[in-house]
C-alpha cells in the first residue's frame, strides 16, 4: 500500500468542493488525459467516473467507482483499468486548525498490481500521489484565496510543503 499526506493550506470544505465535481480530476489527477464523463450523482456511492489515462503514447480508459462517500470526511474509490486489474484510493480530509490534513492511500485489489505490490512498485506510485497532490494543493489554495477575496491567509503554494511517506 503507498500512503501519503499533505497539509493542504484551505478548510477540508474547500478540498472536498474539488474532490467532489468529477469533471475537474483531470486538473489535479496526475496521469489523467480527460475526464470522458461523470455521473450527475458524483460523489454518491455507486457514482462512476470515467476517464482516460496515459503516459507518452499509451492511453487507456478507466472507470472509478465510489464505494465510501462521507462527505468533507472521507472518499474511497475502486479504479478499475483493464487489463492491468484494480486499485482501491482512498481519501481521508482532517481538519487542522483552519487547514486540511490530506490522507490518500492506494492498494491493488485485483489483477498484475497484486503480483507486483511491493517496496518498487509503492514508491513510485507514492511519488505519483504525492504529485497529484500537490497539484490539488495548489487548485485549493487559489480557489479559497480567490474566494476569500486576497491571499487565503497568508499561504502560498509553497504553504505545506512536505510530502511525507509512512
């Protein structure tokens, strides 16, 4: 399993704004080429979001299905990208003072991920989330300052910088 944490500099409201509009995850969900559709129900449990991914030349479509909603608590997803098998993501939002602690782990649940889950395979797919989180960060921090009218308190981007793995 690769787990890793952010503090993202916004209220867990504003995160989950972002988490919840399936069309925007191909701004902060590294690897995403499009978002090809979104259930008008997302993020209920059962939603499905399709989207197609890729690196360079390859591209292949993959559907994420909600299985846990609590909402601007908790978001876990089934990704499922044929024939490579399935993922479980999970997303946790705690507050932190007037901040969001992030929490998102990943692990296979079926397919070639299963066989190859392990120190390599967890690494890189840690470096991947910990991008992608900083990307939702940074949508989060200038969504909240523009909202807030200025500067969301004071943070930058750089606000919570440290991608930590554990």
């Amino acid at each position: 399993m690769a787990r890793t944490r952010r503090l993202i500099p916004t209220p867990p409201e504003t995160v989950w704004d972002l988490l919840s509009d399936g069309h925007r995850y191909g701004e902060w969900v590294t690897g995403t080429r499009q978002v090809l559709a979104a259930e008008p129900h997302w993020p209920e449990v059962g939603a499905r979001l399709r989207v197609r991914v890729g690196v360079g030349p390859l591209a292949l479509d993959d559907t994420c299905v909600v299985r846990v909603c609590e909402p601007v608590r908790r978001l876990e997803l089934e990704a499922k990208a044929d024939p490579f098998g399935a993922a479980r993501i999970a997303m946790r939002l705690e507050p932190w003072g007037g901040h969001t602690l992030f929490f998102l782990d990943w692990h296979p649940l079926r397919g070639p991920g299963t066989r190859m889950h392990g120190l390599p395979v967890d690494y890189l797919v840690a470096v991947r989330n910990g991008m992608m989180l900083t990307k939702l960060a940074r949508i989060a921090v200038r969504e909240y300052g523009a909202a807030a009218g200025g500067d969301a308190g004071g943070a930058g981007e750089g606000a919570g910088a440290g991608v930590r793995r554990g």
